[in-house]
C-alpha cells in the first residue's frame, strides 16, 4: 500500500477513538497529538500538519454532530473531511475533448517522466483511446531507445528521430500523422535543475505545440520539496496539473503529495508502483479513503470494468456477501482480481476490509499459483466443485494423481477457500466499531459541513 505506515498509524487513531466509552478534550487532544506524530513521520511540512491539526482541534470542540451521527462518528467525518481538503479537496480529471488531444510532459532530470510517458499512454488506451507518444528529449543519452521501449512495452506507436537535435523540428516531421490519433503525449527534456536554458526551451515547445495539458512530472521521494519545484514550473512554464511519481516505497510521499497540494497546480495522476498498470488518478476522497480503511469504491468500480463485465460483477458479488460462493466462483473471483492489480491493493478499496488485519500472505497468491489451481480443479468431481467441505485427504490424493499438481497446492486450495468462507463471515458479524462505523457510511463519508 502507498503510504502504508501513515495509514496504520491514522486507523489506529481512528479505532482509538471508535472504541471509547465517551468523548471529551483529553480524547481529542491524544487523536490530535497522534494525527500530527502520524503526517510528521510520512515527511509533511511541520507548519501545514499544525494548521490542519489545529482545525480539527477546533472543529471536534465547537461542532454539534448532525442528526443521525454520534460525537465520536461526527470526529471520524471531521478528519476525514480535513484531510481531504488538505490534498486538494476535489479530484481534477482531464476530459479529452478534441482529437487530437495533446499532453505535454515536463520535469526535471531524474523524475521518471519518460516512465510516466507510458504509463500514462496505458492509462487511456485502456480506455478506448487510440495514442501515440512523441519523443523531444534530444539531451540525455539513451532517452529516444528508452520511449521506444516505453512505447514497445505498452504497445503504442511511438514518433521520434534520432538525428535531429531540434525538438520543435520533430515535433513538425510528423505533423501530418497526428490526426490519426485521439490523444498525444509528448516526452520533452528535463534537467537537474529548472534553469533559464531548460524553461526557453519548454516555452519554445509549448509555443510550437500548443498541449491541452502541460503536466509537471514530481518524484515523490524528494518528499517537502516538491513545492519549490512546483511552484517554480507552474509560474515558468504555466503547468496545467501535476503527476507524482514513485509512491510507492517512499517514505516522504506524504511531502510530496500535501507540497504538491498546496503549490496551486492541482495533482492529476499519481504512479503507485513499477509496472505499467500502476498508475492512477488521484481523487482526495479515495486516496484518504483508503489511507483510513474507508475503502475507495470508485477507484474499484474503474479497475473492475477494465476485467469484469458489470452484471457479473455485481452477480459474484452479492453471492459472495451472503457467503454463497463455491471453487469456481472463488476461481473466477481471484483470477479477475488478479488483472485488477495486486490483492493487497484491491482489498484496501474495498470498505471495512482494511480494518479485518488479514494476513498478507492470503494477499499474496500468485498468478502461477492460479494456474495450478485451475489445472487441478479439472480433476475435481462436479460435486466436490460446488460443496469443497466434502474434500478430504483421500479426494486430495485422488485429485493430484489426476492433475499432476502435488497434494499441498491442493490443500492450499482448499485453504483459500475457507480463509474466504471466514473472512466474509467476520466481515458481516464484525463487533470492531470502526469497521461497523465506515459501514454505516458505505464507504464514503458525507462531506461538507
């Protein structure tokens, strides 16, 4: 999980508060104590997480909670609600509203810009989108082979040449070509600092080019320095949004993004890991959401329509909250989930399931996992399908002479099938007041007030 420790230690805090019998300053005072220790370890500046803190403080003191929410519920919305306006409150999409639509990305040397060229490229192609990426990095060396293997690996037809050193000259070399595509992205240079060459050169390009969207490429793990360099792009070249890369195993994401936040370019897309898939918008909500154990079931609704058709979604589903699922289903269920991304990201989208503490390693089943499995089920009888309880040592046996799968992949099977069983069970008859409480507000707290 991005941001995993600042995570554990706010729904920690949250449970704190859940559990206790009343609420009173000495309670809100800790949460306050907690919340600060909490931002101050994930690298967010000292003056921002007092300001915020200091707004809960205020709100959780003089608010009276609205009708049909207890004080300690009213306590959960209010740091929600805060910490969703301190990441920028609103989710800024980018709507492609002509063709073709042109998206500049800029950043300085080092950020994973031409990386994010193609992630970003994967992002709308998924969505029916037909791209192409541009190539105008005529400084570093290697930078035109790695867009052609950006380009490469996410499939899509790249636009660049080797020899020319002028990048607007590019830029013009295939002009013509471009109204064959629905959006482009251009890769322009960056630099290990802004200076006056690198900033002539972007508003040279951009007067040429003319994007839709100039998006600003931040590495997260330079952490509270994000807003300097935010900051200097948008008010030298006019940015449009911000991409920040690299969350994943940072500690200082919580630095980059709150500096980001408040740098007055709105943060549009964050990259959440290495593979090409892992990308997404960013939307407050969702993201704060999730970093609560809220869940984010936008952000599950997108990725499941990416794998999975609606009505069998909703199907599997409502089968699998009444705990009325059997070997296939389950099958089904994982090899889908699988697609989506990494178990353990899925399961945190999803509303109270962050708070059952499951045991990553029942995160962690691997796709070659999933393929002995399948291969195993084929010498399932159909009733041993449909009632896996009946599966004893014996049938297990029997089963892994006929698959050629050994019996302990089998055992793992079945396993899995019953951790799934319980984990449903303790979901639906779960006495932790957090998890009831962010049930009760079905995955998204009511914002405003």
């Amino acid at each position: 999980m991005v941001l995993e420790k600042l995570g554990e230690s706010l729904k920690n805090t949250l449970q704190k508060i859940a559990k206790s019998l009343f609420v009173d300053e000495k309670l809100i005072n800790e949460l306050i104590k907690d919340i600060q220790r909490a931002l101050l370890q994930a690298d967010v500046n000292v003056k921002l997480v007092f300001d915020l803190t200091e707004k809960i403080k205020k709100r959780a003191l003089e608010e009276e909670s609205p009708k049909g929410l207890t004080k300690k519920e009213q306590i959960i919305n209010i740091v929600y609600e805060e910490l969703v306006s301190f990441l920028g409150k609103e989710q800024h999409k980018i709507e492609v509203t002509q063709k073709p639509f042109k998206i500049m990305l800029i950043g300085l040397f080092g950020s994973g810009k031409t990386t994010t060229t193609g992630k970003l490229a994967k992002f709308y192609t998924k969505r029916g989108f037909k791209v192409a990426l541009v190539g105008l990095d005529i400084h570093r060396p290697a930078a035109m082979e790695q867009i052609e293997q950006v380009g490469k690996q996410a499939g899509i037809k790249v636009f660049l040449d080797k020899r020319i050193k002028n990048p607007t000259e590019i830029w013009n070399k295939f002009k013509d070509e471009y109204k064959n595509f629905d959006v482009l992205i251009v890769d322009t240079a960056g630099r290990d600092a802004l200076s006056k060459e690198l900033i002539n050169e972007i508003e040279e390009v951009n007067k040429e080019i003319q994007p839709n969207e100039n998006l600003l490429v931040i590495s997260a793990d330079i952490g509270q320095a994000a807003q300097k360099q935010a900051e200097q792009f948008h008010k030298s070249c006019g940015i449009t949004g911000i991409i920040v890369s690299k969350m994943d195993g940072t500690a200082k994401g919580g630095g980059a993004l709150t500096a980001c936040s408040v740098s007055g370019a709105p943060i549009k897309f964050i990259g959440i890991g290495e593979k090409i898939d892992d990308f997404e918008q960013f939307n407050p909500q969702g993201f704060v959401g999730r970093l609560l154990g809220m869940g984010d079931l936008e952000a599950l609704l997108e990725k499941a329509k990416e794998v999975i058709k609606v009505e069998d979604a909703e199907d599997l589903g409502k089968r699998f909250l009444k705990g009325e699922f059997n070997l296939i289903d389950l099958y089904e269920q994982m090899e889908a989930m699988s697609k989506m991304g990494p178990l353990s990201q899925i399961v945190e989208m999803i509303p109270g399931f962050s708070q059952l503490k499951l045991p990553k390693e029942m995160l962690q089943v691997q796709e070659s996992k999933l393929k002995k499995w399948k291969i195993a089920m084929l010498s399932f009888t159909k009733r041993e399908l449909e009632e896996p309880e009946i599966v004893d040592s014996s049938r297990i046996e029997r089963i892994s002479k006929g698959s050629g799968i050994p019996s302990s992949e089998i055992r793992d099977l079945i396993k899995q099938y019953k951790q799934s069983k319980k984990m449903v069970k303790m979901l639906k008859g779960s006495k932790g007041d957090l998890s009831k409480i962010m049930k009760k507000f079905g995955g998204k707290l009511p914002m405003g007030g």
